[in-house]
C-alpha cells in the first residue's frame, strides 16, 4: 500500500497521476472526461492506469481527488432549490447586495444582474435578534418559525440556508433554528452560516453559505457515490479532495462544505507546479495552466501560492480562501470567428469542449479552434498521447480556412493571428496576478503546463519578459501532480474587531488556540496527530475608520515575542506595496484565523541520466513550421529520450504523450536533472531570482 494516485478531472480529459511513495516513479494517463457522471471518467481512468502500472486497484493506499462539479453546477445554472431563512427585516438581502456594477461608466446600463442563488419567494423571516456583542435582544419566536417552514416545504426547496444577523458573534439561534428545520425537512441538507462562516458582514455570509447550499446536494451525490465505487473498485482507501486554497479534506467535510472545492481545479495545478519547480531551485513563479476550455494563471511568492479571500466562479464572488487564480476563456478549443459587424478576428471564450472538439480531432467539428491553428502552423504533431490520437491536418486547415477567408488574408496569417491573439488574452491575465497587484513579472519564472500550455509558453515568457520559461516533466497531467503531493488542510475563522487599544496580545492569543483548536477537530479526525501538524495564523487588519481589511501572515511565536507590533508594521508594509502608502492611525483587527496543513510527505521527483548535452538520442525527424516570417525547417525530439543537460536549440518541438513543447527561434531550451525544459532567449544574460 504504497501507492498514491492523483486525479483531476477538466473540460476535456480526465488526467491521473500514480506514484510510488518509496521510489518516486510514476504512471501517468488521460481519458476523457464524462460531463454527464464525472465518477465514470474517474473510475474507468484508475482501471487503466491500475492495469498500465501492473497494479492491483487494492494496493491504493491514497487517493487524492481534483473536481469541477460545484464549479459546473455554478457555471451551468443547475445547482439546486435553495430555501433561505433571514432575520426578520432582512429578506431582501440577497437582492440589494452590493453596489457594485463591473465594468466602466454607466456599465449598469447593458449589466445583466445576476439572478440570487436563493429566490425572493423562497426566502423566509424569522423573528430574532442578537447583538454584534453576542447578546439576545429577542429571542427567536419557534413557533412562528414551525409555521413559516411548513410554508416554505410546499415550495419544494432542494437545500436550506440559515444565516441570522450577528451569528458570527452567537450561533445559538441558527443552531436552534437548524434543529426545528431539521424535523420539517429531514431528507435535505441545511448549512448555517455561523458554521460555513462565521465573520462580519451579512451579505457576504448569507452568499457564501447559499452558495454552499446551492452546490451541496449535486457535490454530496457526487462524493458518495465516487466514494461508493472506489471502495468497490479498490476497497478500503484514503479518499480526499482538493480545497479551493490547494490542502485536501476529507470527504465528510466536502460534503458538508463544498463551498470550500468551488477552485479545486485550478488549485491542484498550482500545487504541482510549485512541487516540481522547487526541486528545480525556482520559488518565485507565475503560474499558466492551460486546458481544452480555459487557461488558469496565479502568482508563487517564495514557495507559496498567493491566497485569496475571495473566490470567483463566474458572476458568484463568495467569501472562501482560494488560491488567487485568475481564469480567461482562452484554451486548445477555444473557437475563433470573425463576426460579420467588425469583421475583426476574436478567439473565445466559447469552445468546442470535448465534443465535438476541434476539428483536427475527427469527431465532428468544424469549427476552426486554437488547436487548428497550431496543427496548421505545423506546431502540433499529427499523433498524440502516445499515438492513441491522430489528428486531421486537412480537417484542420478546411476549418481555418473559413477565418481567412473571412478576413481576406492566408491560411497560414490567419492561423498565426488565432495564435497572436489567444496569447493575448493569456497575456491580459497574467498582467492581472503580477502587475496589477505590484510584482513585476521580470522577476519570476513562467511555469507552463495542461495539455496546451507549452505550446504557448515560449511567446507568453517573451511577452512578460518572464524567464525562465519552466515546462515541466508531463505538463498535461501535472494537476494530477498536484493533487497526489499536497496534503490535508483545516481553516476555522472568527470576527474580532477591535482597535489595538481595546484588546491585548492575551485575547488575541488565547482567540487563536481556541481556533487551532476548532481546525484541529477536522485533521484529527482525517487521522494526523498534533505532532505532525503546521499551524499558519492570520490576521485581517486594517486602519481604523477603514471599510476592507488585510490578511497578515504570523506564527505564534512571533506574536508572543514581538506582540502585535510586528503584525502592525506587517501591515503598513502590505498597505504600502499595494497602495503606495501608509497611515499614521491606529490599527484594528477584523478577523483571525488559523489554518492547520498535516506535515507534508516529503516526495521527490525522479532524476533523470546525465546526457552530454546533445539530444541527438531524442531526435525523431525534421518538421516545417511557421517562425513568423515563412515555413522553416525545424526539429521534433521525443521527450521520453532526453537526458540531463541536452540543449535543444529553437525552433524545435518536443513531443510527449500528454503535451507537446514549441521552442521558438532564437530560444535554447536545457533540460535540467528532473526533466523540466529550462527555455532561455539565447542571449539572455538576466538570472531570474529563485
């Protein structure tokens, strides 16, 4: 039972990662995914792999799972009936909001606003009250509560929200009110706010826990039955799943909270990227996962994924850590089409999904996609995973075709203009994570990998001036890598507010513990002791007579050694790199938190045989592509043959079963001892920091 498998489930393939805990080798493999029943994608994907690696399915020891199911069921509309109980005078909530309309001037004119999770009509009122001290002011009317939910059970509601004012504070009446729902509705789930999150702010906690209830019965089907068939399949095994901010949890508690998997996805990518590149020396990255839909991007300071409080899926923006990722439409199916009003080429967010898929792929699409665009440019080879798929050049070139027609150019322009402009889009969002939030992108190392980054990753570090580039050993499936070598993590969080001169280090500290002590109940009941536990705090701080706060990262023994100096001077830090400045004012605090990580597993990847520099092993055969100015001579090397130290000189591709690696002209490409490709510029003299 050595076995950990890592498994995460995109648009387009369903990709798996085995590892052997001992030895570090590992088997890796795609299947498409199944959008009607993910489970089937999951299941049939640990046969083959099990049978690929001559390993029985009992010997899993560990199973770690990457899911887009609550992500979908937001994105796609088809979470479930949502029931929601508000304090008296409050039932509008959801529908006033925030005033906040994206977009420029007068943006409110052509904004849709989206329509709440929880529907006015669906949304009751129950008489209560209690203080943002914690105090009752009245107490909660149970009987008039029985009626309203006898009520709200004819309307045929799939899940129930309570979310009271000041529950953060006292969550005795959202407890209560919870039992009395519990009896009228025994078959549905019913998620309290004061549980899901208990922090300031009212409509901020209602969303968040709505949305929670929104996705809980399709996520908890879903987990169950997952779990149901890997017992069947492989008996009694760890099974976990990827948080949004990239720990696991354990399925109990992502069937309670799915809230907390809305960034699953993205997350395992990053995690990965940040296990490989590591053991390469590089610690400060930005992050490009591209997929078959989308491309994901984030930003890695000094080892560590920047962390959001806030996650976005679509038009929903709740209150949950995630891993700060930012996501564009920009993917292998992205489909382009010149629209007849500008005649100008655009390139997504609409895509060909898996089926039918690009048209290179033979299934039954036509329209011309990003994938066409690279077949035709001769940057895709015609055969890939392992030559278990052929792509159809013609098909490919017919599809684009259509686009050049439609702007009056060549085929081969206007192949080269989807490329020019889907990396564009990449571009914009990388901007978004680095500069935009105060990095300058000079000085971190792109990471590129899903199946379509490395392709893009070349021209994506010369536009950011990002180097090196970093392809890591299988780009296509190191979500998958992510998800088998990250570890269970726990969060519990409280509202405290209040000014410096108003607390003391004492409360402070003794409100931590009693927070570690909360995370704690998660992870010891996953089967990790106290000793072998990380315990990270955190403190949102803000000026006072300020409306937001900012999260600031402190130990405990930093606390009792410097007090709340250091969090303070931390913060006018943070102010200043991300406003330009700070305020002589007194501090206050909002929040704290504690989050528990299980000691990391230490796993390391294998290294690869020393070469003597030339790939000469590796060579398949000469390929045409395009370098901007004409068809050239480039060459194609398989990747599975390359060694420590080789040089690839551009223009080249590198070819492997999950991926394929365009080197552009003027670009040198070394492989280091774990398989990364290290792409430089060849006269590039600048060391990017690690």
């Amino acid at each position: 039972m050595t076995h950990r498998l890592g498994v995460d489930v995109g648009g387009t393939f369903t990709d798996l990662l085995l590892m052997n805990e001992k030895t570090g080798q590992t088997t890796r493999d795609k299947v498409p995914s199944t959008p009607q029943d993910p489970s089937i994608a999951v299941i049939e994907g640990i046969r083959r792999i099990c049978a690929k690696a001559g390993l029985d399915p009992s010997e899993l020891a560990h199973v770690m799972h990457g899911t887009t199911v609550a992500t979908n069921a937001v994105l796609e509309g088809k979470g479930a009936r949502v029931g929601l109980i508000v304090t008296s005078g409050y039932r509008q909530i959801l529908q006033v909001a925030r005033s906040f309309v994206p977009g420029g001037l007068a943006g409110w004119i052509i904004w849709p606003k989206p329509e709440p999770l929880a529907a006015l009509e669906d949304t009751i009122e129950a008489t209560e009250r209690i203080d943002a001290q914690g105090a009752v002011v009245l107490p909660l009317d149970e009987d008039r509560l029985k009626e309203e939910l006898l009520r709200l059970r004819e309307h045929g509601i799939e899940a129930l929200t309570i979310s009271f004012m000041n529950s953060f504070t006292n969550p005795s009446h959202e407890q209560r009110a919870g039992a009395i729902a519990h009896e009228i509705f025994p078959d549905i789930p019913i998620s309290l706010s004061s549980k899901i999150l208990p922090e300031i702010r009212e409509y901020e906690r209602t969303l968040t826990t709505v949305a929670n209830s929104y996705v809980r019965p399709i996520a908890e089907r879903y987990l169950k039955h997952l779990e149901q068939e890997t017992a069947s399949l492989a008996g009694q095994l760890r099974l976990h799943v990827l948080r949004s901010d990239g720990g696991l949890m354990g399925i109990e508690t992502a069937t309670q909270a799915p809230v907390s998997m809305l960034m699953s996805g993205p997350a395992g990518g990053v995690s990965g990227a940040v296990w490989i590149a590591e053991q390469s020396g590089y610690r400060n990255l930005l992050t490009l996962d591209m997929g078959g839909t989308s491309t994901d991007v984030a930003l890695v300071q000094d080892g560590r994924a920047s962390i959001g409080r806030e996650t976005t899926v679509g038009d929903l923006t709740i209150r949950a850590s995630s891993v700060d990722v930012r996501t564009v439409g920009a993917g292998g199916g992205s489909i382009a089409h010149v629209p007849e009003l500008t005649k100008a080429l655009r390139v997504g967010p609409q895509s060909a999904g898996a089926v039918p898929g690009p048209a290179a792929y033979g299934h039954g699409g036509t329209e011309p996609t990003v994938t066409d665009a690279n077949v035709v440019l001769g940057y895709l080879p015609t055969s890939l995973l392992g030559g278990e798929m052929s792509l159809d050049r013609d098909a490919a070139f017919t599809a684009v075709e259509s686009v050049a027609k439609a702007l009056g150019v060549e085929t081969m322009r206007a192949a080269a203009g989807i490329i020019d402009i889907v990396n564009e889009n990449m571009f914009g969002a990388l901007r978004l994570v680095s500069v935009q939030q105060g990095y300058d992108p000079r000085n971190y190392a792109l990471i590129a990998f899903g199946g379509a980054g490395p392709l893009h990753a070349n021209a994506l570090g010369s536009l950011m001036g990002s180097w090196p580039v970093i392809i890591p050993p299988s780009p296509g499936v190191l979500c998958a890598y992510g998800d088998a070598t990250t570890e269970l993590r726990s969060e519990s969080s409280r509202t405290l507010i209040r000014r410096f001169s108003e607390t003391s280090l004492e409360e402070v500290v003794g409100i931590l513990a009693e927070l570690t002590h909360d995370a704690g109940i998660e992870i010891s009941r996953e089967g990790v002791d106290e000793a072998h536990r990380n315990v990270l705090y955190e403190i949102d701080l803000r000026y006072h007579g300020q409306g937001f706060e900012v999260p600031i990262s402190i130990t405990l023994d930093e606390l009792k050694e410097h007090g709340l100096a250091l969090a303070a001077a931390r913060f006018d830090a943070e102010h200043e790199r991300l406003f330009t400045f700070a305020l002589d004012s007194e501090h206050e605090i909002v929040n704290l938190r504690s989050t528990i990580t299980a000691v990391s597993t230490r796993l390391d990847a294998i290294k690869l045989a020393q070469g003597d520099g030339d790939p000469a092993q590796a060579f398949v055969s000469t390929t045409t592509l395009w370098t901007g100015e004409g068809m050239e001579e480039g060459k194609l090397y398989d990747r599975t043959k390359l060694e420590a130290g080789d040089v690839i000189i551009g223009p080249a591709i590198v070819s492997e079963m999950d991926s394929t690696t365009l080197l552009l002209p003027k670009h040198v490409g070394t492989i280091d001892e774990y398989g990364c490709i290290i792409i430089q510029p060849a006269n590039n003299t600048q060391e990017t920091e690690r």
